[in-house]
C-alpha cells in the first residue's frame, strides 16, 4: 500500500512520545501489504472498523485512533487524522 502521509504520524508522535513505537509498526506494515478489503485489513488488525468511508485502527491498546482512507483499487491509504481515544469520541473528526 502507498500511505500517504507519514508526516502526521510523526507530527502526533512528536506531542504523543509513547505513539511514536505503534504508528511506525503500524506504518511498516500498512506500506508492505497490498490489503483488497476490509476482511483483508481485519486478519493483520482485528479491531479495525469501517466508520462511514473511514478505517479506524486502534493504536496503543486503543489509547490512541488512526482515522485512514483505504483505497483498494489504487493501493493506497491516506492519513486522515490521528487521535487520542477521547478526542476520537467527541466526534468533531466526522465533520
């Protein structure tokens, strides 16, 4: 898959020091996979969830949201917003 993009990874990471670890294994293993579907994304990330045209990974035993856009066709994920667990519940991020 092409991730687009690492940089709000590492943006997070930067204010959120114990994310840095889990996004970057999360990062090597989204960018060495050619998922097809969500049933694909699900055997390597059980918790991931389908959340309208999002998918949803929980990071850090859930502490922290990796909000994506996963495009099959075009084997491509695009990071949408990375989020600490409260955050993520507000809702703010659908709008």
């Amino acid at each position: 898959m092409h991730v687009i993009s690492f940089k709000r990874l590492r943006e997070f990471a930067s204010t959120h020091k114990d994310a840095g670890a889990p996004l970057r294994a999360w990062y090597s293993v989204a960018k060495n996979t050619h998922w097809q579907n969500l049933a694909e994304v699900k055997k390597v990330y059980p918790a991931a969830d389908l959340v309208g045209r999002y998918t949803v990974f929980n990071i850090k035993g859930n502490k922290y949201r990796l909000i994506t856009r996963v495009v099959y066709r075009t084997q491509t994920v695009f990071i949408i917003q990375v989020l600490t667990h409260q955050e993520y519940n507000l809702g703010k991020w659908k709008e």
